[in-house]
C-alpha cells in the first residue's frame, strides 16, 4: 500500500530531477512512490519505471502539451496512489528524514499537513496541522 506519492514536475531537468529523485529517502520504501511529470520537455525525459537508489517506486507520466507546472502537479495528483501528496520541484532536494517525519506526523483523520523549515531566519510553511 502506497502511503505517500512524492509528484515532481520537470521541463528540460533531466540532471536535476534526477537529484531529486534520489533525495527521496525512507527508512520504509514500500510507502512512497515517486511520479516524475514531463510537462512534454524538448528533452524528453525517457525513464524506465524502476526503483530510485534507495529503493522508492518511480514512474513517469509524459504531458502531451507544455502545460505549465501547476497543471503537470495535478497530473501527478492524478496519477498518485498514495493516501498523502507530496511536492518536489525538480530542482530542489529533501533534506534527510524529512519523508519519514512526514509519515510519522500525518497519522488520523483528513486534513492538510505542511512540513515547513527556516531559510534566513523565516518560517516558511508555518502550519503543521490543519483537519478539516
């Protein structure tokens, strides 16, 4: 059972996104999958489904048109199994234990969980738990 789908929407990233994709880390991969969307790149992004070096399910959904990243995110959405979405740009990277601390604090009930971190001395995504 897939627990978290990790979305990442990539134009023309392929170096990139393959660093995020290997900074999806887990002491428990059989929970996360990650789903890589190319928003229809000029390089296209052929990537067999496998397993990232740490072990988390990665498969691709091709955009057929340029659409921008906020619909290729929904396509991911779309695409997802998992019972919580997570996001990742292509161009950045979790920071170790930031998809366990996810797992272990989005137990109960529906709702919206943000995870946030300081950059400069501010918050950024400052609600940790919101239920609806």
């Amino acid at each position: 059972m897939t627990y978290i789908s990790v979305v990442i929407p990539t134009y023309d990233r392929i170096e990139l996104t393959l660093r995020a994709i290997d900074s999806v880390k887990t002491k428990n991969p059989e929970l996360v999958e990650i789903i890589v969307v190319d928003d229809a790149g000029k390089d296209v992004f052929f990537f067999p489904s496998h397993n990232n070096k740490n072990g988390v399910s990665v498969q691709v959904v091709r955009m057929s048109v340029n659409s921008g990243a906020g619909l290729a995110r929904m396509r991911g959405v779309e695409s997802a199994s998992g019972q919580y979405v997570a996001f990742l740009d292509s161009d950045d990277e979790y920071v170790e234990g930031w998809i366990d601390s996810l797992i272990s604090h989005s137990g109960g009930g529906g709702g919206i969980l943000f995870v946030g971190r300081s950059i400069g001395g501010k918050k950024i995504c400052v609600i940790v738990r919101k239920f609806l």
